[in-house]
C-alpha cells in the first residue's frame, strides 16, 4: 500500500482548510442574500459538492443575481473563484451588500482566522461583474448540474437606542 508523500499531505490539509472557509463565506453570503427583500435578488443556483474534482473542475457553485462564489481545483489545490454584481448609484444600490462579501470573503481566509496560510487561495484571475447576467443565462439554459434555491427572507434586526440609565 502506497504512503501518502509529505507533499500529498500538506495539499489535502490545505485543500481541507480552504473547503472550511469556503463554506464559511458561502454561509455569510447567504445571511447577507436574506436580507434582501427583492424575491429575484434571493433565487440562487447551487451546484453540489462533489467529493472528487478532476482537473479545472467545480467542486461547489453558488450563482446569485449578486454574488457568485466558487470553490474549484485548477490543478492539485483548491481555491475560491468569486464574483459580485456592480451597481451605479441609484435605487438599486446593492454596494453595501457586496462590499460586506468582500471584507468577509477576504477576512475568513486570511492567516488570523484560518489554522494555516490560504490567503493565496482567494483567485482574482477573472473576476465576475456581472452576476445577475450569469444567473439569467444559467436559469434560462436550465440544463445545467445546478439546483434551484430560494434564500428566505430575514429582515435586518432593528437597531435601537438604548437611554443612559445615571
């Protein structure tokens, strides 16, 4: 029987550990999604995990009208493809939104919150502006491996004043 290599290790480690924060980002990109009231704007195409990637594969797909993320393998190791949907100022302005996925994107693979170094992970090759196009062109196809899901609802708690008690 063949013994995984120092090398093989060090790859599943940190191929686990960018699966990790994947995950992660992809559960606060939906709590951001939530809040949006928009019905459109919480439609969301998912494609499953798959636990074996080949080359230039998609292990996880999350396509929304205002994020895409991606965790994929390019060659040994993982890393995360993203994307988010530009808006001018106006009524529909999401940058507020977009502009958290990017702090949170950024901060949970960084070195403080990860048990070792994945900032590298983060891939800015080609990165998606126009996610409401890609969505509608995935939707409309509809032969894709991607599954059809509705984020629910979640207001944004109100804030209140608390009164200094003397």
């Amino acid at each position: 029987m063949k013994q995984p290599s120092n090398t093989d290790q060090r790859v599943l480690t940190y191929n686990a550990e960018v699966r990790k924060a994947y995950h992660k980002i992809l559960k606060q990109a939906r709590a951001l999604i939530a809040t949006v009231e928009q019905h459109e704007l919480r439609c969301s195409l998912v494609q499953a995990d798959r636990s074996k990637p080949v080359f230039m594969n998609k292990v996880h797909e999350f396509v929304n009208p205002l994020i895409y993320l991606c965790l994929m393998c390019p060659v040994d190791t993982y890393c995360i493809h993203f994307g988010f949907e530009v808006y001018g100022s106006g009524e529909n302005d999401y940058t507020a939104l977009t502009s958290k996925f990017m702090r949170t994107l950024y901060k949970l693979t960084s070195n403080e919150h990860t048990a070792i170094n994945i900032e590298d992970c983060v891939s800015t090759y080609n990165v998606i502006t126009e996610c409401n196009d890609l969505f509608d062109y995935m939707h409309e196809r509809d032969k894709s491996n991607h599954d059809f899901e509705l984020i629910a609802y979640k207001p944004k708690p109100v804030k209140r004043k608390l009164m200094k008690v003397a």
